[in-house]
C-alpha cells in the first residue's frame, strides 16, 4: 500500500510539472521569437557566422541549436548557414579555464573569431553567468548583434541582448524546456524559408 502511494504521488508530481509548463509556454513572448527569426534570416542573407553559447543544459541547447541551424535548414544548391557552437571544443574551453579562468572561455575564442554584424546567441537560464556576460560583452565591443535566451528576470544578460526572450518562470527546468520549445521555434521557421528558396 505504501509503494502505491509513493507511485501515485510520482504520476501527480509529473502531470503537475506538464501543467504547469503549459502554462509558462502560454505566456511566451511570441513576438520575441519572430523577431529573432526575422534577424537570424537576416544574418543568413548577409552570410554572417551566428555563435552559439551556454552553460551545462544552456551548452547542450546551444550545441543542438547549431546542429539544426547547420544542418537542418540545408537548401539544395542554396548557402548554407554559418552556425558555430563554442560549446563543443572541449580541449579549448579547458586550455582557457586552466591557463585563465572559466569566465573566459567563451569570450577568449570569440575574440579570435566575431566579426562586425555577425549573431552572437547567448542562453543562460538565471542570465547572469559570468561567463556568458563576458562573451556578450565581447561581441557588442566587436559590433555583432546579440540574441540571448534567459529566465527569471532575464539577470544581466537581459542589457547586453538586442533581442531577449525571457522566459516567465523562476523554475530552472521550465526556463530550460522553454528555451528548448523556442529554439526549435525559430529552428522550424527558418527551414521553412530556406525550403521556400529551392527544397531542404
């Protein structure tokens, strides 16, 4: 009787937690996300780099981002996106933080590599780790334009973003599928406009 108990208690918590996700992706800012498509369309006609960022689950997204952003949205005989993430050198990111520190691993390899008006594309759950701050900081010196997904109040990344999707939640983990449901958003969207130019 016990052990069902525990179980009925798990099943509540779970359907709970999908609840109450809907309700935070029924408040998203829509219009945000258009507006970052809009802009990342743009950078893909001007054939700028996007660079993507984060920190732990924010890492993974940004990883899976630039899969789909460089994958995905392949268009036969059409340019392809340039989508980096500076997520996935491993080696580089530990030189940096071994010779450096670990705020620095992401705004020392953007250096060497942001140009003026490519996309720099920033998701921090809480908006304030230092070191997606420092590779922000880095881009805007450089002249790129930043995109930043966060949660809470949007923390410090939110005045370094020229566009920001804040996710109206302060539960990590529904700021996280959020992030995933808007990067998967802007994803589909602009398939479907490479698949407009000629079939993906």
């Amino acid at each position: 009787m016990k052990a069902k108990t525990v179980y009925a208690a798990a099943f509540r918590a779970a359907k709970d937690y999908v609840e109450s996700l809907r309700e935070v992706l029924s408040r998203l800012d829509h219009a945000m996300i258009d507006r970052m498509v809009e802009d990342l369309w743009t950078a893909y006609q001007e054939d700028r780099t996007i660079f993507f960022f984060g920190n732990g689950g924010s890492a993974a997204l940004a990883s899976h981002l630039a899969c789909d952003m460089g994958k995905g949205t392949i268009a036969r005989s059409h340019r392809r996106f340039r989508a980096i993430s500076l997520a996935d050198n491993i080696p580089l990111m530990t030189a940096w933080a071994n010779d450096f520190s670990y705020q620095d691993i992401f705004a020392e390899p953007l250096a060497g590599l942001v140009r003026k008006d490519d996309r720099v594309f920033a998701i921090s759950g809480s908006g304030n780790s230092t070191n997606v701050v420092r590779g922000l900081q880095v881009a805007r010196a450089a002249g790129a334009k930043t995109l930043a997904l966060t949660g809470y109040e949007g923390g410090l990344v939110r005045g370094l973003a020229d566009l920001c999707l804040i996710v109206p939640s302060n539960d990590m983990q529904h700021i996280e599928d959020a992030h995933l449901c808007s990067a998967h958003a802007i994803f589909t969207a602009l398939r479907q406009r490479m698949e407009q130019l000629g079939g993906v």
